[in-house]
C-alpha cells in the first residue's frame, strides 16, 4: 500500500497514526496492496478554498475526497485492482472543534474523517438514509476494528 501524507497545516498529528488506519481500512476494504493514496492535512484557509471550488459551499469543512481511478471496495477472492486511490483532504483545525464536541480526541476525530475520506474515495456516500447507513456502519466497523488492532499494539 502506497500511502503518502503531507501535514501543511499548524496542527502536528500524529500521522503514523492515521497512515496505519489507512492501511487497516484498504486492507478491510480488501484494495490492491499497490493501490495508492495521498492524505492531506490543510489549515482552514486552504480547506475553505477547496470547498467552495469543488463544493460551491462556503467556509472550511472536516474532510474532502478526490477519487481517481473509481476503484470500488473488492472482495477477499478478487480485490481492487491496484490504481490510484485518490486523496483524502483534512482540516485539523475543524476536526479539533468536533472533537471537542464529540468528546473525544483530535486524533480520534481525524481517524474517523480519514476513514469517512477513503469510503468516499472508493464509492459510498450518505445522501440517502439507506446509503448513509451503509457508509456509517462500514465506518464504524472499520474505525472499532482498528481500535482492537491498536490496543494489541506492543506499546514502545
């Protein structure tokens, strides 16, 4: 799995962290081992540039995604074909203001935007109740299975 990611925000993440839940999610995802994909972390000024270009809407949002190559999730029998996977665009900044909300970490918040993000980038979406299910479910199913993952970590 090729997973490049760029921190050009003011916020330091812990970017292990979220390239070993990318590899986790494309892996659960069963995507080509030499797929590829690129995370971005943004300041504010720059995600809202890229929401209103691509979105049409106003101000910074948590996470964008821009899907290349249209791979879609494969099987254990057949995966993905390698390709290029997309990016996946975060907002530390917005993602901080969540956390804070939902009562957990920052990074807690930008894993979960990061999974959102790669669901995104392989095809679900959640503009219909039943759509928004499917997406949600998957993604809790991939953030709770990475977390068992973590905790069985040798810790260093």
């Amino acid at each position: 799995m090729s997973i490049e990611i760029n921190n050009e925000s003011t916020i330091e993440v812990d970017e292990s962290a979220l390239v070993r839940l990318a590899t986790f999610a494309l892996d659960q995802l069963h995507v080509h081992p030499d797929a590829e994909l690129a995370i971005m972390l943004v300041d504010e000024a720059a995600m809202e540039q890229l929401h209103v270009q691509w979105m049409d809407e106003p101000g910074p949002t948590d996470v964008l995604s821009f899907p290349m190559d249209e791979l879609r999730p494969g099987t254990e029998e057949s995966p993905t074909p390698a390709g290029l996977l997309g990016d996946v665009v975060l907002c530390p900044q917005v993602a901080e203001g969540q956390a804070v909300t939902a009562g957990h970490s920052t990074l807690e918040e930008l894993q979960l935007l990061t999974a959102h993000g790669i669901l995104h980038l392989l095809g679900f979406d959640h503009a219909e109740p039943d759509e928004e299910k499917e997406m949600f479910g998957l993604q809790k199913e991939i953030l709770t299975g990475f977390h068992d993952e973590e905790r069985r970590r040798p810790k260093k």
